[in-house]
C-alpha cells in the first residue's frame, strides 16, 4: 500500500508571534491543513506531534483517535512521525493521521512542554484548586459513579481484597496477606472515597521485551507469545474535562481496536489484566472493554468473577494495589501477561491461551490495549 | 478554606493569549464561556476553535454562573494551600461545560457536599487573578 500526504500548511503567520501560545500554533497550523485537505477534527483518527503531549493536542482541536505518536527525539521527529503514520495507515491502525508541531520559540508564550507550564490548561483551570495528582483527580469521579449506578463503598473496597488473593498466591507481591472489606474501609481515609488500601503502592522496578518476527520467534529458548492485537487513544489531559466521569473515551477506543484486531469475542479472553492505579480501574475497564454491561462490573468482582477460580481472572499478579506500582505501572501489566501466557505465572490460569492487558496513562488521559496469544495465529 | 495566616497562596494560573479573555472576566465577577458560530457548541476551557466542528467562528459569551456539583473527593493529605480535609470538585455548568473548583461556604463533608446540589459562582480575589469558586445556591440566604 502507499499512503499519500493530502494536506499541508503552516501557521497563518511566521516570525514573531507574541498573540498565539505554544498550543495554539499547533492548532493554527492544524486548521490550516485541515482547510488545505477539506477536512475537519472528526475525520482524523491519528495524531503525532512533538514538544507537546499529543494528548493535548488531541483535546484541544476536539479529536479522538485510534493511534498517537508521541515520539519525540528532537527536530526530525516529525520525520519519524510521518514514517510511522505511513506504517500504521499500512497496517490499517488509522486511516487519516494529522501530523503538527508549534514552537513558541521566540516569543515563548505557553511554552509548557509535555508536562505543561503554568500557562498550560492544566496549570490554568485544575492547578489552583488544591489537586495533588492522582489520588485527588484520578479519583474524582467515583462518587458520580456511585451516585449514578449504586455501586457501594463496600463493592469498591472488595476490588482490593480479591487482588490481595491473587498477589497472596505471588511470591514476588509486595503485599501478600489477606485483607477483608472491614481490613479497606478502617484504612487511612486518603481521598474520600478513597482509603489507603484502595490505592496503589508506591515502589520501585523495571521491565522489558523484545519483540520480532513471528518467523524468528521459533529460533529463541522460550516459549513465544504472539501479538494478536491492539489499540490506542487519547482523550484529555484533564479529567474534569472527561466527557463522562463514569467512563474512559479512550478505554473504550482502545479496547474495541484491539478486540477488532485481535479478531475475538469477549468469550475468548481467558486472562485479564486492566492497570489498578486505584481500585475502581477495573471496573472502568470491564465496562469500557463491554465485558460488563454499564453498572455491573462491581457486582461482577463482588460475585468472585475475577478471583481465583473465577471466570475471568484479572490482575493476577496482585496488580497495583498489591503486586507494585513503580509510577509507570503499565510494563508490569504486560509482564504478567507474558508470564500468563508461557504458562509461568506464579498464579498460573490453567489452560489460558488469550490474555488481554489494558493499560492506562495519566489520569484517563490515554490507553494502550494488548491482546496476546500463546499460538501462532 | 477560609484564609489562614500564614497559608500559602493557592497555585494561580498563568494566562495566555488564548485563555486571556476568561481571565479578565473573573476580575470582573463574569464567568465566561465560548460558543462556536458555526455549530452552536458551548465549550470550555478557553481556545479560538470549535473542538466539536473545528470552526474559527466563535464567540465569547458570559455564563449564568449557575451550575450543579457533579462530583468530587475531600483530600485528606496536607497541602500548603489549604486547611485539611478539602473537596475538589467538578462542577456541571447550566451551559453544559464542566469545571474544576472548589466549594466554598460549605462543610468539607460528604454529608453537606451531596452530588447535583445547585451552585453558584463566586470569585476569590488573588490580586491580579480571581479564581472562580461555587458556593451552594439558595442555601446561605
């Protein structure tokens, strides 16, 4: 397949820009390719771009894509981007993929870069009100949850405890004795309604993979895993700008992507494992993913579906809320997904052949979805 | 909530071009969204297009400064800013945006703070920046 560019431009003015923060020359630039091609946000459903987020930049023109490149290796990035997106246009991961890059360099207005300034959206309209990261602001819409499907604090308190089963079954989990709903809900209140012990650890680690050809694979001493398929999206840097605080835009994206992909059902999933920053995670990604109907994920765990034994096992490792969770959690996920699928796993799924691991970035902000199989497809 | 001798002033935000009308609007006791021309789509926060059609043709208008509290959590660890514990709260205006804020005039208790209660604006002045605040409607006379 070849893959074409059908839209060009630059921002409408060059040099000295003093009226047009960082953001908004990307978005300048942005609109003017978009009159170049005829299009609009809503007919892109890819986005790269460096120096800022592409989170950022996805939320702000009003886009919610099927694959992001956030690449940022220095001036040529943009390179590497269009190199990608012709790969993934190829691959058939995006269809129509917007490319942009804004640089206050001069005038330095809104120059935040990735983590945004104190000119950043984030800085302006969520820094002045006493957040303090994820404990307040991912958190924040589980009382409206609550409110809206009647999940109980007890409901959310027994996703920790079958965790807490699964990572006693780990060597390697940091928190390995078992706790009771009664052990969550006399935690340390952190940020009602969350206590301690639904919150993740804080601790250090790593991780890697490699990957190659399925060809290849043959030659090397373990047992390989295969990339069946997957999805990604963004939606917001910011969650009081979610479109619905009760459900993840770019969960439900990336999921869908990666089950398409993937070509299976809900049926085929043997193993699951969905980021657990905090406890209600879990049940954001059932619901997102379509493996509960809306509202029914915390009677789902609650019914022991996802302990062991359960039908669905999920974060079988002990996850974030026992397990580990270094900050950037996601690699530990795919791991135990490795693991799960070689059939090593210390709390091994007897016979589980398709393991679906869905992560998470930032606060909501983005999703990554991996759907793995230990047979050649 | 209420000023402490020797708090630190909240995190103010840093305006820029884009965001610069809203911010003049607080100084004023106006709370101001945008609505595109094109398709009628009220948003927020603040930028020169329409993130629902991508239109340049929008406009600024001023809100009701009326909203309803759709969700929120009390911190419960320090910060220099406040006096613990504090509600965060996401506020849903009568316009259809929402914003984060804090609520004010109010217990920091989940038995005062009860979700679609009816809130008002208020603007907190922190010398060249006002920080719009919510406060319940109709329940402080």
């Amino acid at each position: 397949m070849t893959v074409a560019i059908v839209g060009a431009a630059e921002t409408t003015e060059l040099g000295k820009i003093p009226g047009l923060s960082q953001i908004q020359l990307h978005a300048d630039a942005a609109l003017n390719a978009f009159a170049d091609a005829g299009l609009k946000a809503s007919d892109i459903d890819g986005v790269a771009t460096a120096g800022e987020s592409p989170v950022n930049i996805a939320h702000y023109l009003g886009i919610a894509p099927r694959w992001v490149d956030g690449s940022s290796v220095g001036g040529c990035s943009f390179m590497l981007h269009v190199r990608h997106a012709a790969a993934a246009i190829e691959a058939g991961y995006a269809d129509t993929i917007l490319v942009t890059h804004g640089e206050s360099g001069r005038s330095g207005v809104g120059r935040g870069g990735r983590g945004g300034g104190a000119g950043s959206l984030l800085a302006q309209f969520e820094g002045p009100y006493g957040s303090m990261g994820p404990t307040t602001m991912f958190t924040i819409g589980v009382l409206r949850y609550m409110k809206h499907y009647g999940m109980t604090h007890e409901q959310l308190a027994m996703v920790a405890v079958v965790q807490r089963e699964w990572a006693g079954m780990n060597p390697r989990a940091s928190y390995r004795d078992p706790i009771t709903v009664d052990d969550v809900l006399n935690s340390r209140m952190i940020a009602y309604p969350f206590h301690l012990l639904e919150c993740c650890l804080v601790t250090d680690g790593g991780g890697a993979l490699i990957l190659t050809s399925a060809e290849r694979a043959a030659d090397f001493p373990n047992k390989p895993v295969y990339i069946l398929g997957s999805g990604e999206s963004v939606e917001t840097p910011m969650v009081s700008q979610m479109k619905d605080l009760t459900s993840s835009q770019a969960f439900r994206i990336a999921g869908a992507e990666a089950m398409r992909s993937a070509g299976i059902g809900h049926g085929d999933v043997d193993h699951m494992m969905v980021y657990d920053a905090f406890a209600h995670l879990p049940i954001w990604g059932l619901e997102d993913l379509g493996f509960c109907e809306r509202g029914e994920a915390p009677a789902f765990i609650e019914d022991g579906n996802t302990r062991p034994g359960g039908v669905l096992p999920l974060n079988t490792n002990g996850g974030g809320l026992s397990y580990m969770h270094s900050g950037m959690y996601g690699m530990y996920a795919l791991q135990e997904s490795v693991r799960q699928m070689r059939g090593t796993a210390p709390a091994q799924v007897p016979g589980a052949a398709v393991s679906l691991c869905l992560g998470v970035g930032g606060m909501f902000a983005a999703s990554g979805c991996i759907v793995m199989g230990n047979e050649l497809p | 909530m209420a000023d402490t001798p020797g708090r630190r002033p909240r995190p103010l935000p840093q305006p820029t071009p884009e965001t610069r009308h809203f911010w003049d609007g607080t100084k004023v006791g106006e709370l101001r969204l945008q609505r595109c021309n094109d398709c009628e789509h009220v948003y927020f926060p603040p930028r020169p297009l329409c993130p629902a059609c991508s239109s340049r043709d929008v406009e600024v208008f001023n809100a009701s400064g009326s909203g309803k509290l759709l969700s929120y959590v009390i911190n419960h660890r320090p910060h220099p800013s406040f006096d613990g514990p504090y509600a965060i709260a996401i506020v849903e205006l009568d316009e259809g945006p929402t914003m984060l804020s804090n609520i004010v005039d109010c217990e920091q208790t989940p038995q005062a703070l009860v979700l679609d209660m009816p809130l008002e604006v208020t603007f907190e002045d922190n010398g060249d920046i006002a920080i719009p605040l919510f406060r319940p409607r109709e329940s402080q006379s």
